[in-house]
C-alpha cells in the first residue's frame, strides 16, 4: 500500500521520534511510506530518521513551488478545492488564519498523493496537519485519517469535522478519546489505538546490582516544561540519602529555572543536565544499563494540559527499566496493574519514597521492570500497532 505520512517537521528537528518506528515498521510489512512534513525546519537529529528523507516531498508551508502547484491544482478540481476551502473557513473563526495559512500546502500535497498514486493520506496531530491532510484529501478523493494526541485534542482546531470527513480518527490514549468525545467528535469514526516502540529481541535487564560503585541513577527523559513537573522531582531528590543521581535528558524554557533549583539546594553533585539528546542516544543509555529507573513527575496544569500516554515511559519500559510517575492524564492506563509505581502529582514525599522503595528493594525493582516490559510487549510493540493501523488503512 502506498501511504503518505503528514507531519509537523519530522524528518527534521528533536520532536516527533515517536513516529519513526511506526513508520519503519509499516515499511517493514511491505507498505510504501512517503514521509511530506507541514514545517520542514530543524536538523537531522535522529539517526533513524534519515532514511526517511529519500522517499520525502519537503517544501516549506509557503514558497513558489507550493503556490504555482496549488494554482495548478485548483484549477484541475476547481469545485472540490473550493469545498474543501469552505471546510476550513466555517464555523472555526478562532483556528480560520492559520488553517487559511496551509491550504496552499494543501492543494500541494493533493498533486503530489494523486500523481504518487497514494491510496491513503494519514496525519499526526489533530491541528494544522490534519488540516492540510483533510484538504489534500477532499481535492484528489485519496481518504485519509489523523491520530490525536493531546494538546492538539485541546486545541480543537475543527476537530469534530476532521472526525466526520476521516475515514478514522485515531486517539493513542482512553482519555484523549474521553476529551475529543466531549468535543463533538463523531464517536463512530474513532478507535484507540497506543503508540508503539520497537523492542529489543534480548529480555528484561538484569537484577539491581548492589555491588557497582555508581550511585543509584535516575533518568527524567522530558522536555524542560511546566507540564513535566521537574521542579517537584528536584525537591525529592534533596529529600533522599546520598547515593542517588538525577539525570535530566531534554531542553526547554525552564532550564534557567531548573539550573537555579539545583544550585540553591546544593545538588550539582548529585543533577545533571544532559541537554536534548537524540533517540539513538537515549535508548543506548538504557541498552548498555546506565539507568536504574525513570521518572516522569507530571502534573496537570488544568484545561486539559496534561500528559497522553507518554512515549518516553514506554520505551524505558520495552527495556524492563523500572519507572515511577504521576496519576495525571493516561499514565495511569500506561502503569495500571503493575507496570510502574503511582504518585499524587506534585507530591516531592511521594516521589522520594517511591524512589527509595526501588533502591533499597532490588526484588521490587525486577519484578517491576518485568511487568512493566510485559505490558509494553502485549500493547506497545510497533509490530502490534503496525498491523493494526493497516487493518484500518484498507477497511
């Protein structure tokens, strides 16, 4: 099948790693995937991403060969490329410029799917690139579908009309679903569906090792903002005997912030701050044992601004690392039975104390790394959800 993948700037920039493995192994299963990004900005981080370039159409949301394209194709399918602008203009006035701004994009992307003969179009994120998706579709007649993650559901940028056009609209958590319900989407089109990871063929890690001369060591893999939470787990860490270290994998506008809560509770020691790392480099962390447990202190800042399902727990999971996170959002779905250890959010008590339950407990670290890896094999393998979404693509 031949399939085109919208999305915000993957191959390029820091974000959206999460996608690659979807992809891959849709490729893997004998599919065609052109990868065409909405905002083509950032550098080739990911390693994995590269292969991903070759088989890409990259122009910017605005140039001359997306406008002369458009030209083109609007006056190939003059009547659907204006029913597709009078989707994007009616009854969204707050959404109406920047949905205006990609329908030139749109028309682009219409040509590009029809001559590449696509049989279907498929969006991440339920905002402008489903936008673009849905117009490209309504111009060549290809269907097309999105998956919705989170602030994009809390945006709502003409979310129950994506979800009428779509041939499926797909949320990667129960509570997205939840939020996107209460928005008017219609339910029929929708289905839950997580992300994947791919696993590692090896099993789960080995027993804590008491004997190692390094610290006990803590990895928070998350961008540095408010919604993460990292100031409360900061503060846990000063409430914990020495021995333990926190590494901090991920830039933001808190940095600054973040920097100072170390240095004024003394433990520049003890945090560190790794910066933006690429996947590659991640999972090589969690591959050769240079991490304990992970932890991600979410919290939620209230209209709907919190946590999905996040990826980052579910790939140190696939390794059989422990981790420990907050009862926001859909972690709770993630860790449920087992899988991981529950907190309050915004609780740095909490916190600590999970944390020493795992250091002073190497049974409970094992036993929680295996459940947590059985999970992720049952629900979150990429093979699962590849086999799945293309069930979907040819329904």
């Amino acid at each position: 099948m031949r399939l085109v993948y919208v999305t915000s700037s993957l191959p390029f920039g820091p974000g959206e790693a999460f996608i690659i493995p979807e992809i891959q192994q849709l490729q893997k299963q004998g599919h065609t995937v052109k990868v065409i990004p909405l905002y083509p900005r950032g550098q080739l981080i990911h390693e994995a991403a590269k292969g991903l370039i070759d088989s890409a159409a990259i122009q910017p949301p605005i140039s001359f060969e997306v406008l002369s394209a458009a030209g083109k194709e609007f006056l190939r399918a003059p009547w659907k490329a204006l029913q597709a602008l009078r989707l994007l203009i009616t009854f969204c006035p707050r959404h109406l410029l920047k949905n205006l701004s990609i329908y030139p994009k749109g028309l682009w992307l219409a040509g590009i799917a029809r001559r590449w003969e696509a049989e279907h179009i498929h969006a991440h994120w339920a905002a402008t690139t489903a936008s673009m998706a849905m117009v490209a579709s309504e111009t060549s007649g290809i269907p097309w579908s999105f998956t919705a993650h989170r602030w994009d559901i809390v945006e709502g940028n003409l979310l129950a009309r994506k979800s009428a056009h779509a041939k499926f609209a797909r949320f990667i958590s129960r509570s997205g679903l939840e939020m996107a319900l209460a928005k008017g989407v219609v339910k029929e089109k929708t289905r839950v569906l997580y992300l994947g990871v791919q696993l590692r063929q090896s099993g789960s890690r080995a027993e804590l090792d008491h004997s190692t001369s390094r610290p006990f060591r803590l990895l928070c893999p998350a961008s540095l903002l408010p919604v993460k939470g990292h100031k409360y787990l900061i503060q846990a860490i000063s409430l914990l005997p020495e021995g333990v270290e926190l590494w901090l994998a991920g830039d933001g506008k808190l940095r600054a912030e973040i920097e100072t809560q170390v240095r004024e509770l003394g433990l520049s020691e003890q945090v560190r701050l790794l910066g933006q790392l690429s996947h590659e480099a991640l999972t090589r962390l969690y591959a050769e044992n240079q991490v304990d447990a992970v932890v991600l202190p979410s919290i939620d800042l209230g209209g709907g601004l919190h946590e999905g399902i996040p990826v980052s727990l579910i790939e140190a999971m696939s390794f059989g690392i422990p981790v420990i996170s907050t009862r926001t959002g859909g972690i709770p779905e993630l860790l449920e039975g087992g899988a991981g250890l529950l907190v309050p959010p915004r609780d740095p008590k909490a916190l600590a104390d999970a944390i020493q339950k795992l250091m002073e407990n190497p049974q409970l670290h094992q036993a929680i790394g295996v459940a947590g890896r059985t999970r992720v094999q049952e629900e979150f393998a990429s093979e699962h959800v590849a086999t799945r979404l293309e069930a979907l693509f040819i329904e």
